[in-house]
C-alpha cells in the first residue's frame, strides 16, 4: 500500500509520491533547493555584527529505495532556524534537515556578501569593500565538517614584463579564492587580509590621485605571477597551526592576453582534518576558547 500524508485543499489523505518505492535503486548523493535568497547576521570585529543576505543551497542524501525528497521541507527548516543562523547552530541545522527528510547524510552552504570600510593608504579616504563568503556545512552520522570561503579581489603586475620591458609592465585585477578547514574561532577580517597582503597591491573601492600615485608604484615594486600569490598564501597560512586543510585559488583578469592566468593548491596539515562537534566555533559565532 502506498503512504499517504494528510491533505488540506480535499480534506483527506493525498499519496506521498517522494516515498514510493524506487525500482532503479540507486542513491543520491545530493538532493534539495539551491539558491534561496534570506537575510542572515555575520560577526564583525569592529561593529559587533553586520546583516547580510545569503544565498542558501540545502541538500541531503536519498536513499536508493525512495523516489524523491520533500522540497518544502528544507524551506521549513530554514524557517525554523531563521533567528539563530550561525556557525554553532549549523550542526543542530543539518541534524533536523536529516530528521525532517530522513536522510543519513545532509549538507549546507551560505554565501553571502561580507562588507568592510577600509582607509585608502595616502589620505585615509575611507570606502566600503565587498568580498564573497561561503559557509559550508555536511554532518554524515555524528560528524560535522565545517569550511569557510574568501574571495578577495587583488592587483598583480607581472614580474615577466617588468623584467623584459623598457619602462612600465602589465598590471591587473584578480581574484583569489581561499577555503579553509579549522579548529577554533577566526576573524574572517583576518582572512581577508592575509590574502590581500599576498599580491602586488590590494585592490581599493576609493582612491584620491595620491592613493593611485601609491598603489601603482607599490605594485610595480611587488611583482606577482598567480604562482607566486598562491605560494603566499599557502605560507602563510601553513604558518597557522590552526588552519587544518585549505586550498587557495588564484586567477588574473589579464589586460593584454585574451585569457585568465590561474593557479591552484591544496594542503592537508599532517595531523589531519578535524571534524565539528554541537561545540564548534567559526566566524558566524564569535565565541573563543
């Protein structure tokens, strides 16, 4: 006999087609809602916290035998936890999309604009910067694996044309994707910084003619391949005892080739990934130990 759940536009018991039996019996890893725009607050170090808006993508696992998953239920989960999105509820989070849709395996990812005032460097002039974040979260049985997301936009000039050109070399913008695994609270501030003091130059949202006189002399005098800005990073960031695992990606706009220049790397510490528990602490939450 095939289930049913109560229905209230006949006043009676409709089938509940997702339960039915799949004959194919194949498991999905990942099944759900993508891109659901919702208003969440991250911590910031100099005003206490900030509101943004999330773009939201909710999955869980389905198991070989069920035809398909309840859509409306991530929504409702979602509802449930809107006062109180943050890196130390994301695991009760996860724990109830796997009740809710009785799944063994459910994941959740947040990437939001995350907003800074930065000074330019001559006359202080200050002016907002935008960088994309993401927040992940997956909780398979009892463990919780916990990654954030940067995306910090940089100047690079290229050493290779520095070196063979008469005067002048080629600069650009790029961008430089960080993701990272950890053990106890950061600053995403602190992030952000560390990749922007990678490259050439930082890259600036209000510049006065004395502040451009600056950043352009300041990257000539730091040449970067996206080899070179990745090697940075990774130093650094193996540095950090607290980082476990990260990868670093970066990619140049190039002003006078028609394609992007790119690179990528990824690190394990060694004593290996460590995995979220209801206690863990990340930049939505603020809470140190």
């Amino acid at each position: 006999m095939e289930k049913t759940e109560t229905g209230s536009n006949q006043g009676g018991s409709m089938a509940d087609v997702q339960m039915q039996f799949d004959s194919r019996r194949i498991k999905i890893d990942q099944v759900g809602v993508k891109k659901i725009r919702y208003p969440i607050s991250v911590k910031d170090r100099n005003n206490g916290s900030q509101r943004t808006v999330a773009s939201v993508n909710m999955y869980v696992e389905l198991p070989h035998h069920h035809k398909g998953t309840h859509m409306s239920r991530f929504i409702e989960v979602l509802s449930v936890h809107r006062h109180s999105i943050a890196t130390s509820t994301i695991p009760s989070i996860l724990m109830d999309m796997k009740s809710r849709l009785q799944a063994e395996a459910a994941h959740l990812e947040l990437t939001f604009p995350f907003f800074m005032e930065k000074a330019a460097p001559v006359t202080g002039a200050l002016g907002l910067m935008e960088y994309s974040c993401t927040l992940a979260g997956s909780q398979s049985g009892e463990e919780t694996d916990l990654t954030v997301t940067v995306c910090v936009p940089v100047t690079t000039l290229c050493p290779c044309s520095k070196e063979i050109s008469s005067y002048g070399a080629h600069n650009q913008r790029g961008e430089v994707s960080v993701k990272v695994r950890y053990k106890q609270f950061f600053w995403m501030e602190d992030l952000i910084r560390l990749v922007e003091s990678s490259a050439s130059s930082e890259v600036y949202s209000l510049l006065k003619r004395a502040d451009e006189k600056h950043v352009t002399e300041a990257a000539y005098e730091n040449p970067r391949f996206v080899e070179d800005v990745v090697r940075e990073v990774a130093v650094k960031l193996m540095a950090d005892e607290n980082y476990t695992w990260f990868s670093v990606a970066a990619e140049n706009f190039e002003s006078i080739h028609n394609h992007s220049a790119y690179a990528f790397l990824e690190y394990q510490r060694p004593d290996g990934p460590i995995l979220m528990d209801s206690s863990d602490l990340g930049p939505l939450n603020g809470k140190k130990r």
